[in-house]
C-alpha cells in the first residue's frame, strides 16, 4: 500500500506541545479513536507546517498533511519514538516531499518494497523467462519475508539475517547465498536507480559470517541413522531419496548432485561428470555400484537425473532429513564420505579426489586422476558397515595403501 493517502478531516485537532520527546510521552493512547496532534509553535519554520501526529490505541505516527497535485494528501513519515519530535519527523517530510516533487517516491514509481524493485528490473530487462523465473522462485522459497517490506525500513542487518542462513560448516557463504545476496543486490540497484534511495545492498560484500559447527547431529561411534532416513525418503520421494543417496555414496556437494544431467551419467563405465565444481573446473569421477543400482531405478523423462514435477526444472537444493529423533544435512553427507574413507586409511588425495576437492600441493595438480572404482565401492561399503546394513567383513580391503 502507498504512503499516500488521501487526508483525514483535521479541522477539530487539539494542540499539543510536540518538540520535546517527554511532552509527547505524556499524550495518552485513543483507544477504538485516531486523534491528530498539531503543534502551533513550529508554523514559522515552512518545513514543518503540515505535520501532525496520529495517535491510535497501540501507536503514535507522524504524517505530513499536503497539498500534492491538487488534492489535499497525508504522507506518512513515521512511528514516535523512532522520530522523537516534530523537527526529526520535519527532515523526513523534506526527504519525502522532495522524492514526491521529483517523481521518485514510492508512489510515483510504483516501487514501494524490493518485490516491487525486482518486477521493475524484470521488466526492463532483457533476460531469458527462466532466468526471469528463477529470481521469482528464489525469492519467493528464501526471501519473501525480506522482499514484502517496505524498502525505505530496510536496514543493512535486515539483509544480513536474511542471508546469514546459507553458509557451510566453516562459515563460508554457499552458492545459495551467492545467489540470494545477487538477487537482493538486483533489487535494490534498480530502486536506488529510481527511487534515488541509498543502496543499502552495497555493503553485503564486507558482511563476515561466524562458522557453524562442523559436527553431525548424532554420535559417529554408533550406528549411522544416514541409510534408515534415505530410505524413508525414497519410500515417500524416490527421486529426493536418491539425490541424498547419491550424496551420501560419492561426497560430492548437494549442488552438484542436484544439477546432474543425464548426458552426465555412464552408467555401463560406472562414472559421472560434474560440468563445474566449486573452483570452476570440470571434474569426472568413479562410482560405486551402488550408485549405478540406484541411478538405474530413476525414471528418466527430463535431461535432469533428478528433476522437479514439472521435469522443465531440477530439484531445490535439499535442506534436511529428519526421522527418531535426529537429522542429516547435504553437508553432513560429505562428512559421512570423509570418515567412511578414512577409516578405511584412504590417502589423502584419493578422498580430495573423489570429493571434488582443490588440489592442494604440486603432486596434486599434476595428478590425472588417482581415484578408483574400487575406491568408491570401498567406501560405499565401509558405509553400509557404518550404518549396520552389512557386517564388518564386507569391507573391500585396499591393497598397498596403508
């Protein structure tokens, strides 16, 4: 809804001392009433003509009352105490008037919260319906809260807590935040661009992040819950159950699980490519028989291994599974991987290598791939072990590698 609106009879208002915070404390709540408040002391001062004071049952507004395009409007400015006086709320009438004078107010310009910026982007700008699509849905599954405020409230730890969700184990932004945090950056371009308003965005790139704790939900020395929620949800949502057992099975990030195509997948070979990883390259990888089982009992009637209903689109990033009491996240998964392989004594580099991890030291760079089928059938057994789906003698032993 505008600020503007059309103006209250305020012929019969009482007056009222409005210039210091303790005289306007003393005004008492109308409650079932609206009573407007003038103080006739500032009619010299040009600015402050006009502005009034609205108190309700539960509130105290300023309003600005003014002729506006030849009718007589009320401008709201804002709540007391915020703006404690008649002279604070007498800047931000200024402010307002001069956006309303210059056509850059919420009204004129039809952007009044962030949704509103981002339409106004959307529909001057020359991108693609899906990508134009994909802004609408991620703001309405992350950020519709944020986005259905008025922009001029916004604050900077508005965006902040808005963001400070999407981080990894280490505190470090995901890609979801990447892509959150240039979605509102959009936005709020385009109101700065037409509301001359500040771009209150700008500083999201020096925002630090505290780290998460890098620990599972549940007590690694017991049995593993990871195969028992997989499985319930594969009995509710096959194609979700196997996206987190393909996680589960190759330590690869939830992103890349999700993205797959299936002009990424050779099933006969027993490998999958992953067309980005997180430091940009490409990488291939070996997987485990398990894998393969599970990636053949897809349907497949979209290019995505594991596409949303509509088939047009892949899945959302994954949040959680949850079920007797505990929980696994995407990111636990990798943890899962990791320890399975290291309880195997995998080498290092063999474990960084199937993660889809950056190469670490020069021996690394120049390694073309070290990583094995046998590797991963290894750990996905070890896996199953963990999760006491298969005794212990199951484990495929690594020769020459201990």
């Amino acid at each position: 809804m505008s600020s503007l609106n059309v103006a209250e009879d305020v012929a019969e208002m009482p007056n009222h001392n409005l210039t210091t915070r303790p005289a306007i404390a003393k005004i008492k709540h109308a409650p079932g009433n609206t009573i407007m408040y003038s103080d006739p002391s500032v009619k010299p001062d040009p600015d402050a003509r006009g502005i009034r004071l609205a108190v309700g049952a539960t509130k105290k507004t300023w309003v600005l009352s003014k002729r506006i395009d030849g009718k007589v409007r009320s401008v709201t400015l804002g709540a007391w105490p915020d703006l404690p006086t008649v002279f604070a709320a007498r800047d931000v009438a200024k402010e307002k008037m001069e956006a309303i004078t210059a056509r850059t107010d919420d009204r004129s310009t039809g952007i009044h919260t962030l949704r509103d910026a981002m339409e106004s982007h959307i529909e001057q700008s020359d991108a693609s319906e899906q990508t134009k699509t994909y802004y609408r849905e991620q703001i309405d599954r992350h950020l519709a809260k944020l986005f259905d405020r008025p922009i001029d409230e916004l604050t900077l730890p508005d965006l902040e807590r808005a963001l400070a969700p999407f981080v990894d184990a280490n505190g470090k932004p995901t890609s979801t935040q990447q892509h959150l945090r240039q979605i509102i950056g959009t936005a709020f371009k385009r109101a700065s661009v037409v509301r001359r308003i500040p771009n209150v965005a700008d500083a999201l790139k020096k925002v630090k992040y505290r780290a998460r704790n890098n620990k599972v939900k549940f007590d690694v020395d017991e049995a593993w819950p990871a195969l028992d929620l997989i499985e319930a949800k594969k009995a509710h949502n096959l194609i979700i159950g196997i996206a987190w057992e393909v996680m589960l099975f190759t330590g690869l990030r939830a992103k890349n699980v999700t993205e797959l195509r299936w002009e990424d997948i050779d099933l006969d070979s027993a490998r999958l490519r992953v067309a980005e990883l997180k430091n940009g390259t490409e990488g291939a990888f070996p997987i485990a028989d398990r894998v393969v089982e599970a990636l053949r009992a897809l349907p497949r009637h979209s290019q995505w291994v594991f596409p949303q209903h509509d088939t047009a689109k892949h899945i959302y990033h994954p949040q959680q599974l949850k079920g007797g009491g505990v929980r696994m996240t995407p990111h636990d998964t990798r943890r899962l991987f990791t320890t399975a392989a290291r309880r195997l004594r995998l080498p290092s580099y063999i474990i960084d290598q199937l993660r889809g991890d950056v190469e670490k030291g020069v021996q690394d760079i120049y390694d073309q791939g070290s990583m094995s089928h046998a590797d991963a059938n290894a750990i996905a057994k070890q896996i199953e072990v963990e999760c006491g789906s298969v005794p212990s003698s199951n484990v495929v032993q690594i020769g020459g590698r201990r």
